[in-house]
C-alpha cells in the first residue's frame, strides 16, 4: 500500500503517522533533494518493520553538500612554479582522481577511482559532485605536450576535500624543459685531455660542431667562439657532439691537427645542465719556442688572446704592455730591460716576463710537460709578491724568484 508522501520541515523532520503494524519502506524522492548534496547514510531505500502501535523515531536519511576540486594545467613559460598572467593553459590533458576510501590510506585495496576529465580551451579541469573524503588528482603523463616536465605543484596531488568545499587551487605547471649543453675546443698542448688555459693552452675559433639525436639525425649546428666554446639548447635526450669534418680540410680551423682524446665525437644523456663534451686536438709538429724578445715584437703571431700570469688574467694588449714595463730592449738577450728593472734586477718582472713567454709557447703547441711544475710554481710565486714589486737581489724572496725565472728563460730558449 502507498502512503501520501510527506514533506520534510525546516528542521527535516518528517512523520507518517496512523500506521499498523508491518513492514514498510521509506523511500526518499531524489528530485526533491539538492542537486549537489549526497547520501551519507546508505539506507536508501529505507526498509522499516513496525510492532503494533509501535512508534520508530529513527528513520532517518543523511545527506550531505559535495564539494569540487580543479583548477588548471598551465603551460609555465618561466618555470617559477606560479601562474602569471599571460601563461597559457594546456589543452586536452587528461587528469584523473581517485578516493583514498574507507582506510583513509592511497595505494590500498579500497581505492576508489573516481573517473577522468579533460582540460578545456584555458587548461581548466573540475571534478564536482564529490562527498568529503581524501582524494588525489594525477596528470596523464601520455597527454602532455612532448617533452614538458613539472614545474609547479606536486604530480600526483592530495587533496582533502571537507563537505561542500570547493578546492580551487590544485594547479599543475608544466614547461617545456630545455638543458644548455656543450663544452670547448682547444690545442691540447700537454696532451692530457684537460683543457687548462692557465699553462696557455688556447682555444680554436670557428670550430663548427654538429649536433646529432639519439637516431642519428642532424638537429643543430653551432660554431665556436673566441673562447672556444660552442652551446646548444635541448630537451632531456640523447645526444651526440660532432667535430664536422669540414674542420681539417686545408685552410679549416683543424687543418693538420688531430684529436688528444676518444676521437671527435661524443655521447651522452642530457637530463641536466652539462658541459662536459669537450676537445683537443694538436698538430704533428708545435710551434718554435720563441724568448720574450721574439714575442714583444711579434705580437701578430700571438695564440692567445688573454694570458694569466700570477692569478691575474690580461688581455692581448695588457700582456703586451708588461713586456714594455720600463722598456724592453727588443734586440738585447731574453730578459734584459733598461732603467730601474736592470739595475733593481726586480725578480717579480722578470718572472711575469717569463710567464708570458712560456705561456705563449704553450698556446703554440708546445707541451708544458717538462716546465708544467715551473709553470704552476712561478704563477703561484707572482702571486704572492704582486708584480713591480722592487724583488731586487737583497730581497728575501728574490732567490725563489730568480730560480723560476732561469727554468722559464731555458726552456723557452734564452
């Protein structure tokens, strides 16, 4: 038999009285109840046996607001992790939530999958109609943009969600990650593998390099600078750094040289910021080694365009201008000046002298192996002295001096 419905009260209070005894069922109407609430109780319907003339007070139903969680997958142009006006959103990623269920706990038997959504034009998503509960939201790694990393929030998030809140904030950045790779390219005087530009070791200008993906196809090519240097940008991968043939042809920047190290490419996975992809290279035959006098006066045949020389690091024209410090006599034997440098015999000059000299050598092709100690020796000792420092033969340090000073003078060819 059915009975006239009736309606709840301000209170939700609702009473169907005059009934006999028997069984009965209560059946809530769900067009009458607000559309973002649900049922918390899990007795719909609601089966009740009454005794005769017993009165049951305790039918009651429970519903509760749902609340919603989303916001948007962004495409985080400067990678600070925050959404800034003008960042566009990702379109069509796929996003899913899941409810940690009755345990509380995600990654347990009783998870509930809640579904799926997708980003719209402006990169937003919104899951609604959902109960309190512990949920996560986790991006689709599949439906991003290729090669975009996290840059913003966490990726799979939680999110606690009281009944009837609205999370509006679980946001997502991502960016397309690029990492600058690269390296030099440099005469390998002491053939170690190192480029070390304090012994004078000189970079090659004009160095064209190619860069090779992981199927072997060229996607880039970038030349070296006055440095040597050569950069690219590139997304996490792998990689190969070619030294392009074209280089040793005649009149090329590595005509007659050949490779110090493994050969003239390398390999590596880029997942990071990397410059290790160097190399040197040397010819069949260094330069002449040439006294300080040869190099004062040719400054044309330099190899290099900044020395340094007891831990302070000159241009061409600055190391030029020491060789001239109080006149060098360009035709007098190595090492010998006019004025106060000759009659001080100021060790801390004579040293810088021969520092440039040997220096240059070295940029020549020359290989500092046998003077390599002197070298490392003598700029430390300039360096602690200062240069111009009137190191004269009464001079407590001048003897140190003066014995380094000899080593470079020989092996440069006094």
């Amino acid at each position: 038999v059915a009975y006239p419905s009736q309606v709840t009260v301000a209170d939700g209070a609702y009473l169907f009285d005059g009934l006999p005894g028997g069984p009965y069922r209560v059946t809530v109407n769900g067009a009458t109840v607000p559309t973002d609430m649900v049922l918390t109780t899990a007795n719909q319907p609601l089966d009740v046996t009454l005794a005769p003339a017993e009165d049951n007070v305790s039918a009651d139903v429970g519903y509760q607001f749902t609340g919603s969680i989303g916001d948007r997958v962004w495409d985080d142009l400067n990678e600070d992790g925050v959404q800034d006006p003008g960042e566009p959103g990702l379109v069509g990623v796929l996003l899913d939530l899941v409810e940690a269920g009755a345990d509380g706990i995600f990654g347990t038997a009783d998870d509930d999958p809640q579904g799926s959504t997708t980003t719209g034009a402006d990169g937003a998503y919104d899951f609604t109609g959902l109960p309190p509960g512990q949920y996560r939201v986790s991006v689709q790694a599949g439906s991003l943009p290729s090669d975009y990393s996290l840059t913003g929030g966490t990726d799979p998030r939680a999110v606690p969600l009281a009944g009837g809140q609205d999370v509006n904030n679980a946001d997502f950045g991502y960016a397309l990650v690029l990492y600058t790779v690269g390296d030099v390219i440099w005469i390998d005087s002491d053939r170690d593998g190192v480029y070390e530009p304090v012994l004078g070791e000189r970079p090659v200008e004009g160095v064209l390099v190619n860069l090779r993906d992981a199927a072997g196809t060229l996607i880039g090519t970038d030349t070296t600078n006055a440095a040597g240097e050569y950069r690219f940008e590139v997304t996490p991968g792998d990689y190969t750094f070619e030294v392009d043939p074209s280089n040793f042809l005649p009149g090329g920047p590595l005509a007659g040289l050949s490779t110090t190290g493994a050969g003239t490419n390398a390999s590596g996975t880029i997942n990071a910021d990397n410059f290790d992809f160097d190399f040197g290279f040397l010819g069949a035959a260094a330069g002449a080694r040439h006294i300080c006098d040869w190099w004062a006066t040719n400054t044309a045949a330099w190899p290099l365009t900044e020395l340094t020389v007891g831990g302070t690091t000159y241009t061409q024209a600055q190391a030029r201008a020491l060789l001239d410090h109080d006149g060098l006599v360009a035709a007098s034997r190595y090492g010998r000046s006019k004025a106060r440098v000759v009659a001080s015999q100021d060790m801390s000059v004579f040293v810088a002298w021969g520092l440039i000299a040997a220096k240059l050598n070295v940029g020549a092709g020359n290989d500092p192996t046998p003077i390599l100690a002197t070298l490392v020796a003598a700029d430390a000792w300039l360096q602690s002295v200062g240069f111009d420092s009137d190191i004269g033969q009464g001079h407590p340090r001048y003897a140190e001096g003066k014995q380094l000073y000899d080593a470079l003078r020989m092996w440069s060819g006094s």
